[in-house]
C-alpha cells in the first residue's frame, strides 16, 4: 500500500494509510499513516463502536493536515477499549478438589454450560446474522462432549474423515470457544466491553 501511497500522491490525490503494524510502517515509508495499536484485523477498533471509529478516522484524516514529510506517521492517541476489563465480568468460580476429581468436574461442567449457553448464543446470532462456530464440521454438543472426554483422559477417535484426532480436538476447543464468546457478548455483560 506504501508503494500504491506514492503513486497515487504523485498524480495530485493524497493518501492516508492505517497501519497496524508500526515497524512495517517505519520500512515501507508511506507517505502518510496513522498508527494504531488495535489486534490485526481491527483497523478501526472494536467492530461495534462507531463512535470510536470515527475518532479513528478523524485522526488519520488530521494527517492530510501536516505539511511535514515527505513521509509523516502518527500515533493514535488511545487504546482498543476493549484491552480493558469490564468490572462487571465475573470469572467463573472453579471447584478446588483433588485434581483427577477437578478434571472430570471440569469435563462435566463444561458438557452442561454448552447446553445453558444455548439461549444466549442464539441470541447473539439473531443479533449478527452470523456465526464464526463451525470449524470442526461438528455439532457444538459434540464438540463439547469430544473436549470433555479429553479432559477425562479418553482419547476419542476422529469425528471426521481424513482429519485426525489431535487436529478434531483443535478444531472442538476453537468452536467451543467461539460459542461461549459469542453467548457472553449476547449479555450485557462482555469480558471485555
């Protein structure tokens, strides 16, 4: 894009870059970046707060202002919101028996939070109008019972063809994952704002 900065400022039409990535921007030289300090994929920050996105924008849009160069780059002044806790998040209390007694509490718990997490996911994907749970090809009930027998100590086989068991696991632990994250942030409560 740096490259593309250039051209097009050549012919008359300025450029504003949003980088992510500050070293890279420092070696490509475009000729004019905002720095922002957000997670890859998030040039704007958090996806549901265009108040702050604007806030970004408006920042990189100040840089067409500056009259130093031939290469400016800013930093955005402020912190993905959401890189803060949210006080009114609350972990989960964990049993504190022996450990083998723990683990299949963990495992037992874990197959009965998927079914009460249910309501909550559905509403987020009312909500969205989309799910990032499907890696695994799996029912998130069996993704939920496949994890938990690991954690049992049982080495389920492979729930799908051509994919091994070690790999199925990656893809359950992503999907259950995905699930939870999405039933918290259906709540008025996110882990992260």
């Amino acid at each position: 894009m740096s490259a593309l900065g250039h051209y097009l400022e050549e012919e008359g039409i300025a450029t504003v870059a949003i980088a992510l990535i500050r070293p890279q921007a420092e070696n490509t030289r475009p000729p004019r970046a905002l720095w922002v300090p957000f997670e890859l994929g998030r040039p704007f920050g958090p996806p549901t707060d265009p108040t702050f996105q604007r806030r970004v924008i408006l920042a990189a849009l100040r840089l067409l202002e500056r009259e130093d160069g031939p290469v400016v780059i800013g930093d955005f002044e402020n912190d993905d919101p959401r890189g803060e806790p949210n006080p009114a998040w609350r972990q989960p209390v964990l049993p504190t028996s022996a450990v083998g007694g723990f683990v299949h509490s963990l495992a037992d718990r874990l197959e009965a939070e998927i079914v009460q997490l249910q309501a909550a996911q559905c509403l987020w994907v009312a909500q969205h109008g989309r799910t990032t749970v499907g890696v695994s090809g799996l029912a998130i009930g069996e993704c939920a019972c496949s994890v938990a027998d690991w954690l049992r100590g049982e080495a389920p086989p492979s729930l799908r063809e051509g994919f091994s068991a070690p790999l199925m696991l990656r893809f359950a632990v992503d999907d259950v994952k995905a699930y939870c994250l999405e039933a918290a942030a259906a709540g008025a409560t996110n882990p992260n704002g």
